[in-house]
C-alpha cells in the first residue's frame, strides 16, 4: 500500500523548459487528494524549489540538496546534516586552486564565485575549439540550467562565508572539462566523512556522509509513521539511487542512464512525456494500493 510517492525534479518532474507539465501537477494533486504524501527529493536548495512552485498550487515536504535538508510544507526546516567545516574548506581551497567553477549550498544563499560564469566559458570554447562535432547548444543549455537557479550570491571567495555561522549542506563542483572532473573526483573520492554524487554529466557534488536523499526518505518516514516499505520513489540521475534503492516501488524515467533503470522495478515515461504522472497513475491504479 504505497502511501509516500518521493519524486526527482531536474529530468524527472521538470520538462526540458524546467516546468512542471499540467498532466504532473494534476498527477500530483491527485494522489495527495487520494491519501498519498508527496514528497519532493531533489539536489536543489528548498527555496529555489519554492520559486519552481510558484503559482502551481503545490504544498509538499521537501528533501533538498540531495538530502541534507529536509523542510515542512509550511517550509521551516525539520532536519538537516552539515558538511563538517575544516572538511568544506579543504574541498573550497582546492576548487578554487584549481579554478572550478563551484556552488555552496547553504542556510541561506547558493554562494558562488563572481568569476564562475567567466570560467565556464572559457570551458566551452576550450571544448567547442578541442572538439568540433561537440554539441554547442547542449553546453549552452547545460551552463543556463545552473545558472537558472533562484538564491545566488555572488561572492570573490569561499573566505568570505566560511568563518560566519552560515550552515554548508552541499559542495558543487562543474567543468566542462572532462579530465578537470575527473581529477576533481578523484581528489575527493576517498574522504572519510563525505560523499560524492553526480547529478549530471558535468557535475559532482559533495556532502556529509549521513546526507543522501535515501536517508532523509527514511527519516521522512519514521516521522510520518509510514513504513519503508509502503513507499515508492522515481528519478533519473546517480543521485537518485539511494532512494531508489530503499523505497518499497521504484521507477527510473524513460529518460534515466541503463545503470539507473537496471536498480528500478519498473520504467516510465520520459520527463517530456509525464513520466511521473504515469507513474503515479500506475500507482492508484495498482492491486498493491487500497486506493485503487
């Protein structure tokens, strides 16, 4: 009896236009009408996720950056996890050495650095130049879709914030550079207290250890007395998987890597083809639903 849907956004809710399709919204209406709590898991920051649900009605709890927050639907905040602060500078100092463009996901802003945008297009040219069948337009939307997030503030280093009493939930780290990532993640793969995930192709990102969007499902539904197994989760990305894994249903987005797909029970739609609401449909209709 599935009685918890946790739902994915970028590739998974959202559209290409990064907007929540009318079949979704009233897939989602729908199984909150029927009973089932919605949960939105994401790795973006609770208030950006509130500027995407702006004018659509939606009133959900919130595992955000990649979960290590977890905020109420009337939006305080329930739970969250720190990365630890000699750590966030260790892994700050080395993106910066290194001229990564990066993300600090905290408390109160997604601080980033004022040469960042800078530094991705040097990244692309050195890409367009290096490599001439590269799809030009598909960097440029990759570079729009970091930048479209809400909260930025624009900072010259992470020295700025990292000794203020401003709570780090997540690092992210991008590069078009595709040997740049790679050392970037082999740099940090081997840190005691934190782990990495990639959420897409030009990204990995940071956090402590005890943060997965996985972890905060479970202690979503601890709080909710709602039993593991009477929950399901669908996504697309690496970032997905610990959820995935632990949900009573799983569904991978049509649009998913095989690698995502092969760790799910089932496989829905795209997200341009209301994957989700396809998804949530299955799930009302379903034996294994008393709401059928």
């Amino acid at each position: 009896m599935v009685k918890l849907i946790a739902i994915d956004l970028d590739g998974t809710l959202l559209n290409e236009e990064s907007q929540i399709s009318k079949g979704n919204l009233e897939a989602i209406k729908h199984a909150q009408a029927n009973g089932i709590e919605v949960v939105i898991a994401t790795g973006r920051a609770q208030f950006d996720v509130q500027t995407i649900f702006n004018k659509t009605g939606l009133n959900t709890w919130i595992i955000g950056t990649n979960g290590a927050t977890i905020h109420q639907p009337n939006g305080e905040l329930f739970h969250s996890v720190l990365i630890n602060r000699q750590d966030a500078i260790h892994i700050l100092n080395w993106l910066e050495e290194e001229e990564y463009y990066y993300e600090i996901f905290t408390n109160h802003a997604i601080f980033t650095p004022q040469n960042g945008r800078e530094l991705i297009t040097i990244e692309m040219d050195r890409a367009i130049s290096a490599n001439p069948d590269v799809s030009t337009e598909q960097l440029i939307k990759a570079a729009e879709k970091q930048y479209s997030q809400s909260g930025f503030s624009f900072i010259s280093s992470y020295k700025e914030i990292i000794d203020t009493d401003i709570d780090v939930y997540n690092i992210l780290a991008f590069s078009f550079d595709k040997d740049k990532l790679q050392k970037g993640k082999e740099k940090f793969k081997g840190m005691k207290d934190v782990t990495m995930v990639t959420s897409a192709m030009h990204n990995f990102e940071l956090e402590h250890k005890n943060a997965s969007k996985g972890i905060a499902l479970e202690i979503l539904a601890k709080k909710l007395k709602i039993n593991i197994a009477d929950t399901a989760a669908v996504g697309d990305s690496f970032n997905d998987l610990s959820m995935l894994r632990i949900a009573g249903r799983s569904a991978a987005m049509g649009n998913a890597p095989e690698e995502i797909k092969n760790v799910c029970q089932e496989v829905t739609l795209s997200n341009t083809d209301d994957g989700v609401a396809h998804f949530i449909h299955s799930l009302l209709r379903s034996p294994l639903s008393s709401l059928s």
